[in-house]
C-alpha cells in the first residue's frame, strides 16, 4: 500500500534523508520512529506529496507520488506537524471546506458531523479555529485528514499537545482505523509505538537504522534471554543451584538481604528454562517469590539506534542501513490542497 524506495533529499550540501527505504502493508499501521531532527518530518512531506525528493520513488496506494501527485493525494489523508487550519473558519465550515475540496460529493454534512463526533470535536463545530486549544486544534487536524475516508493515513506527531484522556481516546482510534486504512505514524513518543504499531521503521542522521516489529526488535537486540528470580534462602546456595540449570549461562546476584536473593538469570538465545529454574528453586526447599523474564523496552532499542556508540550488536547489525536528520523540516506547513 506503501512503498518508499531509495528515497533522498537534499539542501545543498546538507543531505536530510538518505536513500531511505520501507514498506507499509494494506492495513497495517507502520510506526515511523527517530529522534527530533531525524528526518520523520520530511519523509513525511515528501510521501504526502508536499515537497519534491532529490531521488527515489514513493507509491501510495498504487499511485506514484511524483509521477501521479493528484491521483496519490487522493487516496492519502496527512496530519502534519502543524494542523493547517484556517483561523477565520469555525470547525464546521473548515471540515466542510475541505470536504468539498478532497471530493466528497455525497452528504457533506453527515460526513462533517460523523467525523467531528469520531475526533470529539463536536462540541466546537461552531468555535473558530483560531480559538481552540492546542488540543482541540491537533483533533480538527486529524478530522481533516480523516473526511475524505482515504485509503492511506499519514499521522505526524498526532497526539502533540493532547492531555491523556484525549492522548488515550486519539491512540484507540488509529487502532480502530487500522485494518481499513494503511497507517504511516510518525513519532518520537516511545510508547506510541508500542501501544499502537505491528511494524517499526527506525531512523536516525537521515538514514534507516531497523525496520521490524517491536517484538523482533526486542528479541535481536536482546540475544540471550535474561529471567528474573526473587528467592527466599541461602543465596549462595541458590546461586549455585540456578547455575548448574540446563540453558543457564549466567547468573548475577542483583541485590541480597537477609535471607532473600534477587538474581539475574541470563540463558541461551531460545531456551525457556523457566519450569526448570523453578523447580529447582521449590526442590532446594526454598522459597520461589517470583520468577519473570526481563523484557527490553523499546527505549533500550531506541537508544542502542540513535546513540554515538550503540550498545548492543543489533546497532552493529543495522550499521549498513545507518542514521537520518529532519534539519530541513522547520519550513512552514500549507493549509490543505485538492
């Protein structure tokens, strides 16, 4: 439904985004993540038709960006990172306006009124646009690119500015769009990702640095899976115990007191020993009081991507697709065209 491929662009000397490729299935939500200043701001624009590449392809929708931009507009709802409202305008007429200009030829109105009770701005349908909250202007944002019920949704930073009642409300609803709309969401925000995205693009210096689900993220960067178990006994018995475990390679006492052991557990890539770490732990006649794999946050591969020296060996496996810069995003956002 998406397809980018080599995509570049360049000001001058300064290259912003470099020879970036990825894919979004029918359907799928894809989750565009880097720190600010990485270049999701402009592949963004560019994807959306919005401003040329110096080189590559983009096809949205079976339609190629450069080569057909009206037809791909189309078919391509964009939040960007600034809502383009008209400050004039009260919500209805704005939703309206827009309608009419995207093409929706049937029931305006009904189509204005489903989309602003969809967003939760119906209770502002007749307050200007220059008038609302950041919040409020973030969701006329998403209506906007919500009227024209386009195949394809192109979300920049979609819940800056929300409070977390509306910031929990916006992540459900791209939820419930996915499955009818092909969903490119750009963000810096960690748990937008996790919360909402079954695949991962990851850039940094204008350059992809991984692209998979979060699960498989988590797996390659984690390598050998580390279990946590809280016991009560001698730790060092216990320690020696839990290391003569079939699958265990490693394993640290994390904290002691008393008669209570905190140990990391680390054990061969697909081993799950966790039936074993348990019985020998209950078979010792001490006491098991919790037993839990450690999970690697998306943080942890967040910062193993963009920092100067990655800490892992999924940074050194992605080094060929390295790095991505959006210096270049900070030129103002246009208000919405046909």
């Amino acid at each position: 439904m998406i397809e980018v491929q080599n995509l570049s662009k360049r000001y001058g000397p300064f290259t912003a985004v470099d020879d970036v490729s990825f894919r979004a299935e029918s359907g799928e939500i894809l989750g565009f993540l880097g720190p600010n200043g990485a270049g999701k701001t402009t592949t963004m624009r560019i994807i959306t038709g919005y401003m040329p590449a110096s080189e590559g392809t983009a096809i949205v929708a079976g339609h190629d960006v450069f080569a057909q931009p009206i037809e791909a507009k189309r078919k391509t709802g964009y939040l960007p990172e600034t809502p383009p409202l008209y400050p004039d305008m009260t919500v209805r007429e704005y939703l309206t306006f827009v309608a009419k200009i995207k093409g929706v030829r049937k029931d305006i109105k009904g189509r204005v009124d489903e989309v602003m009770k969809r967003t939760w701005v119906a209770d502002m349908a007749n307050r200007h646009c220059a008038k609302l909250s950041k919040g409020y202007k973030q969701r006329v944002g998403l209506a906007q690119a919500l009227i024209h019920n386009p195949e394809v949704l192109v979300l920049d930073e979609p819940t800056a500015g929300l409070d977390p009642k509306q910031i929990i409300e916006t992540r459900q609803l791209i939820r419930e769009l996915a499955g009818n709309h092909t969903i490119v969401l750009s963000t810096h925000i960690l748990p937008e990702v996790s919360q909402t995205c079954q695949k991962v693009v990851i850039i940094n210096k204008g350059k992809v640095v991984a692209i998979d689900t979060p699960d498989a993220l988590t797996e390659r960067l984690r390598g050998a899976v580390t279990m946590y178990v809280q016991a009560q006994g001698p730790v060092d018995d216990i320690e020696r115990a839990l290391l003569n475990v079939s699958g265990v390679v490693r394993v640290n006492v994390a904290d002691r007191k008393d008669d209570t052991g905190i140990f990391e557990v680390d054990t061969e890539k697909g081993a799950d020993v966790r039936r074993e770490l348990s019985t020998v732990v209950v078979r010792g006649g001490w006491g098991l009081l919790e037993l839990r794999p450690v999970r690697v946050s998306l943080e942890d591969i967040f910062l193993s991507l963009t920092t100067e020296e990655p800490a892992t060996g999924l940074a050194d496996e992605s080094a060929n697709t390295a790095a991505m810069t959006d210096t270049a995003s900070n030129h103002g956002e246009e208000a919405p065209h046909a």
